[in-house]
C-alpha cells in the first residue's frame, strides 16, 4: 500500500475546531472549573482541545430542563418540529465541509468521509421533518353505536441518548431527530474523545430556533452519566449504538427500572461469494467499503466467504485494491485511509492478526502498524484462516479482512450464522435461486445483495441477536419515541 503520513504536528491548523461545550437548557457551557478531558489528534498523537465535563449538578439541570420542556414540546405543532429539523438539514449541508474537517481531526476519518457523512445526515434532518407530520393514530369501528374508539400516538418523555465516535454526526442526528420528531425531550451523550460533531448540531438547533432544554448535551465518564441519567424517574427511553458488551450492560440498567430501549450494537457482517457472481464488481464494492473509516464501521464486511471456484480470482483482485489504497492524515487530500481513532486499538488489532498466523492464517498484504507518529495501521487481508480464530468470531473494527473458501451454499449459511452478532450482510450472485437462499438463511437485520444499500434515511438500520433490538430510520424511526393510548368513549 501507499504511505502518506505527515509527522509534524505544527503543520496542522486547528484554529477553525469547534468551541467545545456542554448544551443545556439552551446555553453553551464552557470549563469555568470543571473537569476537562484532552481531545487528542489520532494522526499525530497531539492535544489539541480541551472538553468539559458535566458536574452531577449540571446533570440535574439537564434533566430539569428536559423534563420542563416535554411539557410543552409535546404539544408543539408537528409543522413546526418539521421546519427547525429542515432548518437544521439546510445547515447541515451549508457547513459539511467544516464539520467534516473537524471529525478528521478529532477522529481520523478522512475529510471527505467527514464532510459525506455530514451532508448525507441533512437527508435524516429532512426524512424526519416529513414523517413527524405523518405520526397518525386511528379510530376503530366499535361493537355499539353510541361509543367511540381511538388509538391515539403521543411522545414517550425524556430520552437519554448515547453515541459512538466512529460516526459522531451519523449517530447523534439519528436520534435527535427522531426524537425531536416525535415531540420528545432529549439528553445526548456523544462521544468525549470525537466531540466537535455533537457541539455543531447543538449550534444548528439552537440557531434554527428549538426551545430551550428540548435538546441536551454533557459529556463526561460515560459508566458515571449513563448510570445517572438512567436511573433517574425522568428519563423515560435510552437509546445506545456503540458495544455488544456495554449494550448489554445499559439495557440491563434501564430495564430495572422499565424503561424502553433501542440498542444498535456491534456487528461482524459477513461477505457471501457465490460462484456466480460478477467478481469484478464485489471486489470493487467490498474492498471500498472495507477500508472505509478504516474498518472502523459497525456494518464494515469483516468475514468473507468465497466460493472456491472463484476465490483466487476474487483474493486477487482485492489484493490489488487493497495495495492501492493510500493510508495518511485525513486531511491530506489525497489519503483514502486515515488512523485507527485510538492508540489503544493498534495493539488490539495486532493481536488479531498474531492469533490468526498462530492458527495458520496467511498475511497476503499488510499486518502490521505504519510510522511511529500516529495511530497508522496497514490494510491486511489474511487468507486460509479456520472459523474458530478470534478473527472470524469476534468483530476487529480494524483494516483487517480476513478470507476462507466455502463449496456449499447450506454449509456457508450454517458457518455465517454460527456466532451471536446479526447486523448486516452482503450476498453477491447473478442467480435467483442463491439472492432467496441468502435472504431467506442468513440471520440478520440487514442483508444486502450485490451493492450496499442500507443507512439511508428511509430505510430502517438495526440488527437482531447480540447486534441488538429496534431499529433507526425508516418507517419504524418513531416506534421507541411513542406510546400507544387506547380512548373509548361511551356517548
């Protein structure tokens, strides 16, 4: 591969970041005492900002805040909650650029995935802005004449939302908007180390006029935040995206007490390659998508199966993919590929790769960290590896792919499904018969055939066994921000 790191930390301008804050009861609040977390530069290892966190008394106040405003926010017209989401999509696309520049520096990704990501989102600002005014209930027929019966849909209260670093703009407007969408109040933890995404959309609301306290943002020990905000009797719906592990851990917290939840958790997504399928345009499909972010995406293809009958073609061509990609800072504009977002996890994919050569999987490309500034790691593909390495059953988030034959679509099926994750999968075939063998077989919550069509705003995003419960997007964005009134009325 293609090597383009800057190692001079002063070349970088950072002087356009974002004025990290808190974001409560509609006021940016700034250190003024508090503790404050680095915000490190995963490309060069620097401090380059300083993050606030939230003292238990600003917890308190968020929650105050979000509960005073639901009173009223519940009530809001639902034309109103549509023109500030479609004020804040307008924004959106308005400062991609600068938005996006800021995530590279914060986390890594290149600039254009950080500006993509940014004006992609504006679609969720506009999705939600006309499905708030859709949100309908019914009357059923009644058994007598002189009564009348309703299903009424209203707000469920004070949401608590947590999200994840990888896609900070992504994950966090997810939420808000369906949230705000269906007339609810919320408090947003994003993510301490890739901050300056969650600051930006704060501005955007609050610039586009949503009331005070409606939208809440605190940052801080998330075991410590998530565990108050939680067990607080005002917080009546939690939403999370990031572990299966810490997923987990939340739905277990909030189910003590009877609180709903949607949980988008971690995935390990395998790639099916039968023998019929156009090679030439899988490899293009999957070897992009495979490094994007650096592997570091919860629907990243990380488990690939390829029909013997073309699986040295189909390694081939993704060998030579994957030795054109050239890695570098991400704001360097000819980089493909930029850092892991943490030195933490250099390491941990290294131990990856060694479990998997100890078990007689074969480095094709790549393996190892690049440059001693930064948090640079090669794009790996790893052949003849046996289904029980680390890295065929747990997920890497890494620039790892690793690859195996199979000869039988049943057996292949069988070997897919045989760990707990389920939330996306990709199938390639020109055969009828093998796209409903992979639908109808594969567990998962998002199965794609011969391109990768899922994460658009119309579409719902969500994964089933450990990969978690509920979906985002789509019709089914509202379901978790709701609740279900029964009125019957004797006249």
């Amino acid at each position: 591969m293609n090597t383009n790191i800057e190692n001079n930390p002063e070349a970088i301008d950072t002087s356009n970041y974002e004025d990290l804050s808190l974001y409560i009861d509609g006021e940016f609040l700034s250190g003024d005492g508090r503790h404050e977390e680095d915000v490190v530069n995963p490309a060069t290892g620097e401090v380059f900002a300083k993050l606030p966190h939230a003292t238990t008394a600003d917890l308190d106040r968020a929650l105050n805040a979000a509960q005073r405003s639901f009173e009223s926010w519940r009530h809001s017209s639902p034309v109103e909650r549509s023109r500030i989401l479609r004020r804040v999509g307008e924004l959106s696309r308005e400062r991609a650029k600068e938005i996006g520049r800021n995530i590279t520096l914060d986390m890594g990704k290149t600039a254009a995935e950080g500006a993509g990501e940014v004006a992609a989102c504006s679609e969720h600002c506009d999705w939600h802005a006309e499905e708030c005014k859709r949100i309908y209930g019914r009357v059923i027929q009644p058994r007598i004449p002189n009564v009348r019966q309703m299903v009424l849909r209203e707000p469920v209260g004070v949401c608590a939302a947590f999200t994840p670093w990888n896609f900070p703009y992504n994950q966090a407007i997810r939420k808000i908007t369906a949230a705000i969408g269906a007339g609810c109040s919320i408090i947003i933890k994003g993510p301490e180390d890739a901050p300056s995404a969650l600051v930006a959309i704060a501005r955007m609301f609050h610039e586009a006029g949503l009331p005070a306290g409606v939208l809440n943002i605190v940052w801080g020990v998330p075991s410590e935040v998530s565990e108050y905000l939680i067990a607080s009797p005002i917080v009546r719906k939690i939403s999370f995206t990031g572990s299966v592990p810490v997923g987990k851990h939340l739905a277990a917290l909030a189910g003590a007490h009877m609180k709903r939840v949607t949980m988008e958790l971690g995935g390990h997504s395998p790639v099916i390659v039968f023998e019929d399928a156009d090679v030439e345009r899988a490899v293009s499909i999957m070897a992009a998508f495979k490094f994007r972010n650096a592997g570091q995406v919860c629907v990243s293809p990380t488990r690939f199966y390829i029909h013997e009958k073309v699986y040295d073609r189909f390694v081939a061509d993704f060998l030579s993919y994957t030795n054109s990609v050239k890695v570098g800072n991400g704001l360097d504009s000819d980089s493909s590929m930029g850092p892991l977002a943490h030195s933490r996890r250099v390491p941990v994919i290294s131990e990856f790769i060694a479990d998997a050569v100890e078990r007689g999987g074969k480095i094709e490309t790549g393996g190892s960290p690049i440059g001693e500034v930064g948090n640079f790691f090669a794009p790996t593909v790893i052949t003849e590896l046996p289904d029980d390495c680390r890295l065929m059953t747990e997920e890497p988030f890494g620039p790892v792919a690793p690859m195996t034959r199979f000869s039988d679509t049943e057996d292949v099926l069988r070997r897919a499904n045989s760990i707990p994750f389920g939330l996306a999968a990709y199938g390639f075939t020109q055969s009828t018969k093998n796209a409903l063998a992979f639908q109808n077989g594969i567990q998962s919550g998002m199965v794609n055939v011969n391109h990768v069509g899922h994460a658009l705003a119309e579409t719902p995003f969500g994964g089933v066994k450990d990969s978690g419960i509920g979906s985002e997007g789509g019709a089914e964005t509202f379901e978790a921000y709701l609740t279900t009134k029964f009125v019957t009325q004797l006249d």
